[in-house]
C-alpha cells in the first residue's frame, strides 16, 4: 500500500516543482515542498528506511523489484516516512470495514464533524 501511495505522492511532486520552475520562482521557494507518509506497518517502514547498501533483509528479498522502486526516488527533506499507530492511521476509514463507534471517531478526526 505504502508503495503504490509513492507512485501517486512523487509524480505530484514533480508537478509541483515544475509549476513552481516555470512561475519562475526561486529554489528557497522549491525546499519548501515536503511531504510525509504516515505508516502504520512496522514491516513496511522497516523496507523503507534500508539504507541503499543493504536494500533487502533475509525475509524481503523475494519481494518484487517494482515494490522497492521508490526508495531511489526518496531525498532527505523532501519525502519523510513516519510511524503512526494504527489506531490513528486515518486511512483505515476508506480501506477498512469500521464499528460505528470507531467510524465516528475517525471521521470526526478526518473531517470535523
């Protein structure tokens, strides 16, 4: 999941610092584009954060090629990957099945209301 959320997250940065190069604004203006993805899966953080020397672990190294792509693509200060409980993961209201109280909750958190 954390990796198909990279293949939508990095081609709207490049987006954003193509409309910023073209408006001709300066490259203060452009280290200001940051993003964070929260994760609530430790394994998955766990691949993330692997420095590019030792990209996979004993257990990881059957996974696709395609998963791990966007590890190239992460630059300090410009994409950060943080852990979130999952309790608190707001994601879990699109992509999970939720008592009503815990919907409620969510959606309080995500929207307000």
């Amino acid at each position: 999941a954390m990796s198909m959320a990279m293949r939508d997250l990095l081609p709207f940065q490049r987006l954003a610092i193509g409309v910023c190069r073209a408006m001709g604004l300066n490259e203060t203006t452009l280290s200001t584009i940051h993003s964070t993805v929260w994760e609530d899966n430790d394994c998955a953080l766990t691949l993330a954060k692997l420095p590019s020397v030792n990209r996979v672990t004993p257990r990881s190294k059957h996974y696709a090629v395609k998963l791990h792509w966007f590890r190239s693509q992460l630059q300090p200060g410009v994409t950060d990957i943080k852990r979130v409980a999952t309790d608190e993961q707001l994601a879990d209201i699109f992509t999970k099945g939720l008592r009503p109280e815990k919907f409620k909750i969510m959606r309080f958190k995500l929207m307000g209301w």
